[in-house]
C-alpha cells in the first residue's frame, strides 16, 4: 500500500510540480529575452502561480487527456499576468505549452512502442510506470530549455552551441542514471528502495535546476562582457573624436592670431589713411574670427570640448542651453569615462529636447567636498517608457543603451544616479566619489 501511493501518487505529484516549474521558468526566459527587464513579481502574483500548479495537479490526477489539455492553455495566460507581460508574449508562451504537450504524448507513444519491441524491458509494472514519468518529465526540461533558448536567440541574445549542449546534457544523463537506477531494483523492489529512489529523484531534479541557471548566469556574463566591450569602444571613438576636434581647434587658434596681425596691421596703415571703411571691415573681419573661439565652461580641457560640442548642436537644434559648471577636478577619471558619461547624457537630453515644444537643457556641474554632483534637467513632453532599471528609447533601432552606459559608468566610481520624469520635465542626477581609484580593478 506505501509502495503504491508512493509510485502512483507522490511520484505523479512531484513530477507535475517541476513540470509546471520548469513552464514557469521558461516563461520568464522568454519574456526577459524580450523586454530587457521585468516588472518585480511580488507575493500576490508568486500566490496566484502557486494556486494554478496546485489546481493542475489535482486536475492532472483525474487523468483527462482533454482535461489537462485545457490546463496547459490556460497556462499562457497566467505567465503572462504573473510576470506583466504584454499580448505579444501569448504567442511563444502557448507554443512552449503546445511543446510541453506535444512532448508528452509522443514521449508516452514512443515507450509503449519501445517497450512492445523489447528495447525497454523492466520486469515490474511499477517501475514501469516510473521509468516513464521520469523519462517524460526529464524530456519535457529539456524541450522547455530549447524553447527558451530559441526564443532568447530571437531577442538578440548570442546561444553557443556549447550551452545549447550543455542544456540537452544533464537531462539526458538523468534519465539514464534513473533508468539504472531502476533497472537494478528489478531484484528486490521495497518501499525503502523507492524512497531512496524518489530522494535521489529531487537531487536529480535540484541539480537540473543549479545546472540550468549556471548556464543563464554564463550567458547573462557573456552578454554583460559583450556590452561592456560595446561601451569601450564607444567611449574610445567619442574620445579619440574629441582629440581631433581639439587639434582642429588648436590649428583655429593659430591661424585667428596670425591673421589678427595682418588684421592690426592693415588698421595702422589704413588709419594712417583715416580710411574709415577699412576700418569697419577690419572690425567685421574681427567679429566673424570671434565665432570660432571656444566659449569657456571649465577648466577641464576634455569636459570644455565636449560642452561646447554639444552646445553648438543645441543651438542647431534650436534648443535653449543653460550649462554652469563650478570649480572642480576630473583627474580621479579616465577621459573615456568622462566621454562616456557627459556624452551620452547630453546626447539623451537633446534627443528628447529637439521633439519638446519648447526644448532646453540645463546642467549644472559642481564639487561638493569628496564627491562631484551633476544636476541635468531638460524638456520631455512625452512621459518616457520605464523598463527595469531604465527606460526604453523611443526611437526605432535605439535600445536605450545610453542610460545603461551612464549608470554603468557611475557604478565604476562608486556613485548613484537617479532619473525622473515628471510635468514634461526629465531629471537626470548623478553623484561620484571623487577618489583616486582604479575602475577596471573593481
């Protein structure tokens, strides 16, 4: 009688409980491949999942095909609810149930004709029943995994071969070893070999589990790695863009003193003549060499550059600039950082700015003891789309990654930004410890 209820219904129980688990977890792969960040699931919603496996298992135990089938469509649904998933996501959810469903019954098609032609050959009816459970459980993991990973692979995320491998691996040697396992129990079947049977079971289980998202916490590095080499880059050709503008402007300077010199040149000779008109040409000529010099915010050579780089895209743009910057020292940063930092967060704000009605820009930049603050507020008349930690661009092809290199850049230094939106006003603060320090070495 313990040997039956443990086979016939504890065993089935366990098995619906991490099938549904694994769908559960599928799901979330699936979204976060999708939207780069989810909402955060709290008790209400972890309550809700927990009531659905629940009735699914009872219902499972009536042993309906038509019942359970309706149980795995209305599985989409709550994924979807659980996790706040948009309508687009019912798609791939219903075909990771369909899958799920589709598994099962060829897995169960496919053992009777095995075990008809003799392959599978157990000498007890029970671990039978247990071989198949496991097998299909285990088969059902592994297809969850390969939905969830084409599906990422859809969502721009680079799967290797390796992972892919590695995910099919360890279910497979599960079934295996459980068929083994059971195999040698055709001897003498107890209720104590099944217990330790069913505890081998969850560790079996619980190490496809680890295993599975060792393999995510990989890809998840892989992918942080990939972006941060992207960011690099970036900061790199900002930098070496500033370097030549500098150059430019240094052979500006040059050529405005020499031709001052002619200029006070021809001015001595002309008022000499007391010809007036030469000498209001002279003057043109002064103010049109006054518009190429630099107009100065900082004494930072790097931050001075890229401000008036920047600001002189603004006025382009049509945009109002407010731009103050107090006494301070950059010296603790590397200029890529400073590159990065100031570029991607004056080029957000004009971004938004040139769509405003009426567009401007304010930044005020100071030095507060030990730590540098940073206070940029521009015009956003559309409320901004809030994804995870940070905020999805509203433009086609842009992925928002100009936040992502502005908070990983202050998260080198040991800073905190935060961003705000309100009353058509945007809000980007940002506070660094100004402390020498080696940001690679974190």
């Amino acid at each position: 009688m313990i040997l039956e209820l443990m086979i016939y219904g504890i065993l089935p129980c366990l098995g619906s409980v991490f099938l549904l688990g694994a769908m559960f977890y599928g799901a979330y792969r699936i979204a976060d491949a999708g939207m780069h960040g989810l909402r955060k699931v709290n008790i209400f919603h972890w309550s809700a999942a927990v009531i659905y496996v629940i009735a699914s298992v009872l219902l499972s135990m009536l042993g309906n095909t038509w019942v359970n089938l309706c149980s795995v469509l209305c599985f989409p649904f709550v994924a979807g609810w659980v996790f706040g998933t948009s309508r687009t996501f019912l798609v791939p959810d219903l075909i990771l149930a369909a899958a799920v469903f589709m598994t099962d019954t060829v897995v169960t098609v496919g053992y009777q004709i095995l075990w008809m032609m003799g392959v599978l050959y157990l000498n007890s009816q029970e671990l039978a029943y247990v071989l198949l459970v496991i097998v299909s459980r285990m088969l059902e993991f592994m297809v969850i995994l390969l939905v969830a990973m084409i599906a990422a692979r859809k969502g721009g995320r680079r799967i290797t071969i390796r992972q892919a491998v590695l995910s099919v691996f360890l279910p497979m040697f599960s079934i295996f070893n459980m068929y083994c396992t059971l195999y040698m129990m055709q001897v003498y079947l107890t209720p104590e070999a099944m217990a330790l049977t069913m505890v081998n079971l969850v560790m079996l289980i619980g190490l496809n589990i680890y295993f599975c998202v060792l393999i995510d916490i990989m890809s998840e590095n892989r992918r942080l790695e990939n972006e941060r080499n992207l960011y690099r880059q970036q900061a790199l050709m900002q930098y070496q863009y500033y370097e030549r503008e500098e150059e430019k402007f240094e052979e500006s300077r040059k050529m405005i003193h020499d031709i001052r010199n002619h200029i006070q040149a021809m001015e001595a000779l002309y008022s000499s003549a007391g010809a007036e008109e030469a000498s209001r040409y002279a003057g043109s000529i002064h103010n049109m060499l006054n518009r190429f010099r630099q107009k100065y915010y900082t004494s930072e050579r790097l931050l001075n550059i890229i401000l008036n780089d920047k600001a002189a895209g603004m006025q382009r743009a049509g945009i109002r600039e407010d731009i103050k910057v107090g006494e301070l020292s950059l010296d603790f940063m590397r200029d890529t950082d400073v590159t990065a930092l100031f570029g991607n967060l004056l080029d957000n704000g004009v971004a938004a700015a040139a769509e405003s009605r009426d567009g401007y820009i304010r930044l005020r930049v100071n030095m507060v003891r030990q730590f540098l603050s940073i206070v940029m507020e521009n015009s956003c008349d559309r409320e901004p789309v809030k994804e995870g930690e940070g905020f999805r661009s509203r433009k086609s092809g842009h992925c928002g990654l100009g936040i992502a290199n502005i908070r990983w850049t202050v998260e080198q230094y040991g800073g905190d930004v935060q961003f705000s939106w309100k009353e058509g006003v945007f809000v980007t603060k940002i506070v660094l410890v100004c402390a020498d320090r080696d940001p690679d070495g974190l």
